[in-house]
C-alpha cells in the first residue's frame, strides 16, 4: 500500500519519467516503449488488479450529508493508517517512484505502453476501510469514494474496471451500496478487507453481501495492505512485515470462506483472494481438508459441506500469482489453470518497466503451456469480472 496522492513536484505524466527515480532507467523505459512490442503481444491481457492513489480533497466533494461541506473531515486522514509505517517515506528513500499523482490518463497511457487491454482498480488507503470503527463514517466514505472513483476514472474510458468499496461494518448498507455502485456507476465488483474487521468474513453476518453479489452475478474481491492485528507488530523491518501481512491475512480469509460454508450457501458467487500469490494455496487446501476430514463434526469445521479443496477447484474462488513464482506450475496442477488472474499491481512497487519484464516472463515460461498462459493473462479475468470483449481493446 502507498499513501493518499499528494501534491505532485511534476507534470509529466509518462508512464516512463512518473513512476522511477533514476533518470538513466527512466530513459530506458522511454526508449522500450517504442522500440520493443509488447512482450504478451497476440495475449488480450487484462489486468485484475491496478491501484489507485485516492485524493482526500477530491473524494471530499462527493461526501453526502452530513459530512458534506464540513472542512473538518480534511483535518484527520480520511481512513485509518494501516500499521504505522509511512509507505511515502519508504518509497522516497528507496527512489521508486517520482509522484503518487496517477490519473485516468497516466493509466491509459500506461496500459498502452505495457501492451494491456483493460484495468479493474481497487483502492490503496481504501484497503483500510476494514479498520474503520465508526459505522456511520464507513458507509458515507465508501460512497463518497465510489462515486470519485467513478467520475474520475471510471468515465475516462470502458478500459479502467472499477470494484465497489464495501462498508462491512454494516452488511446491509454494504450490500445496498454493492447494488448501487453495480446497477448505476458501472463497476464490475467489490472489494472486501482482508483486515481490520472484528469477524472473518465466512462469518453468516455478511451474507447479505454475497446474497447481493450472487443476484448481481458480480464478484467479490478479498484485498489486504494492512499488518494491523495479524501479530506482525513483533517485526521491525516493513520488508518483513510486507511479505507477510498479505498471505497471512488471505489464508485466514480463505479459511473461514471455504470452511465457513459460503459458497454452500451461495452456489454461484465468485471470489478472488488478492495480491498474495499462490505457492501457498496447495498447502492450506491440504491442510483444510485433512480437517475436514480428521474432524468431521461441524462444531469443529464449520459449515462446508465437501472437501474444501473442491470449492477451489469448481471454477469460482481465485487467485493471483507473482509472475516469477517457482510453484505457479505445481498450483495449476493443484487448482487448476482457471483460478488465476493477472495483477499488475500498478503503481504499487510495480512501474512500467517492471511491468513489461512480468509479462515477458510470464509469456515465455515454459513450465506451464500456451492454454495455460492464455487464460491467465486474459481469459480469466474476463470470466471473473463479466467484462465485455469491446471494452478489453488491444493496446495500439
């Protein structure tokens, strides 16, 4: 996660001079956006999961009452911080990027030039909205922010997707907004907090959520960013903390989905378990049914009704993998090729130039095949999101 957008020292919005720091390597990516293709070029490559910075001033103007027009919202941060490290500063330290000023049009030109199709957004301070305690404010942000997102990027172009920010500290009002942001702003999903909530989410408290998405037919999407209250305070270094915070939240989400009977309950829901990779997820599904079986009882699993495994394998639960990971082959095997999603990631700790390496190395790996590669460059994120085959255009 990165920080709020703030003032930018720059206005030069090229995906190649925004997001480094390094002048030689910003001249570099300048210089491969016309002298090289793409390197997924002939793959419809649709990117599940880029980010964008969300601007306090901005989303100000969208707050409904009684909150509109009450400067005093503008003194404190807009969500909560979500462990104590400041990511700007980081980020200034270690150069990566230049500004966090990322618009609609610094997005579209960055799809061009790394050879995408389409983007989904989901939000970066927003992936805090889980450690938001106050109900009320929950529900107004979410809607201030949905209506942002929408005028600013989603209008841009039927090229940037956008998911739903879901207040659940009251299901209800989530589920109404889920329908709103659905049926009158065009997006193609939510996104629920992988931390921060005081119940996991297979929890029946939330079913209204899934009741509204399965009736929608649009997913939902489990996205962390936060460290707070996973037990990583023990750690100093945010390096530690960071490859930690994201799988440790998924698995536990994934946990109480599966074994909590969700998708019992709610045969045709399709949700995505983000930005975690999936070297682990044939790990915990062994683990998961091993207790299935070894228990037996529900007061000791949950409500699932099968091995939780086959969930995972029926076509509905997914996952995105890094690009360079070792075990993307075993877990197609594991899982098969239909439950993985690319993310960019963008513009995270991912710039254009990292972007391009990605897609090249996933497009020549050659541990898993050509249908393999395919649907996890595109095919899947189509099915996943419903997204129209018009709105995925090739990038010039």
């Amino acid at each position: 996660m990165g920080p709020r957008s703030g003032p930018s020292p720059s206005r030069d919005r090229s995906p190649a001079k925004l997001y480094r720091g390094d002048d030689e390597l910003d001249n570099r990516c300048a210089s491969a956006e016309h002298d090289r293709m793409a390197p997924a070029a002939g793959m419809p490559v649709v990117d599940a999961d880029g980010h964008v910075y969300e601007s306090a001033a901005e989303i100000y103007d969208f707050l409904p009452a009684p909150y509109a027009g009450r400067a005093t919202v503008l003194g404190f941060p807009l969500w909560p911080t979500p462990d104590g490290f400041q990511r700007g500063a980081i980020h200034a330290r270690l150069g990566l990027h230049r500004s966090f000023d990322v618009d609609a049009r610094a997005w579209l030109d960055f799809l061009d030039a790394a050879g995408i199709g389409a983007t989904v957004l989901y939000p970066t301070a927003g992936l805090a909205t889980g450690m938001i305690r106050d109900p009320d404010w929950a529900v107004a942000l979410c809607r201030a922010y949905n209506d942002w997102l929408a005028a600013r990027f989603l209008a841009a172009s039927p090229r940037l997707g956008g998911v739903a920010l879901l207040p659940l500290q009251d299901p209800s009002s989530a589920a109404e907004e889920l329908r709103r942001a659905a049926t009158t702003l065009g997006m193609v999903g939510g996104v629920l907090p992988a931390v921060g909530l005081s119940r996991a989410l297979g929890d029946a408290a939330f079913d209204p959520v899934y009741e509204e998405a399965q009736r929608l037919d649009v997913p939902v999407a489990v996205h962390g960013g936060p460290s707070q209250g996973l037990a990583l305070e023990r750690l100093r270094h945010f390096g530690q903390v960071h490859a930690l915070a994201h799988p440790f939240a998924q698995m536990m989400q994934l946990t109480s989905v599966l074994m909590s009977g969700v998708l019992d309950r709610f045969p045709r829901l399709r949700i995505a378990f983000l930005e975690a990779g999936v070297g682990w997820v044939p790990y915990l599904l062994e683990r998961m049914d091993r207790a299935f079986h070894v228990r037996r009882f529900p007061e000791y699993v949950g409500g699932v009704q099968g091995e939780p495994s086959t969930y995972v394998r029926g076509g509905r639960v997914y996952f995105t993998p890094e690009p360079g990971e070792s075990g993307l082959a075993a877990a197609v095997t594991a899982i098969g090729p239909g439950a993985l999603l690319f993310a960019s990631d963008f513009p995270h700790e991912v710039n254009l130039e990292r972007c391009r390496e990605e897609l090249g190395h996933l497009a020549r790996r050659d541990d898993v095949g050509p249908d393999v590669r395919r649907a996890l460059l595109g095919e899947n994120a189509r099915r996943f999101y419903r997204l129209r085959a018009d709105d995925v255009a090739r990038a010039a």
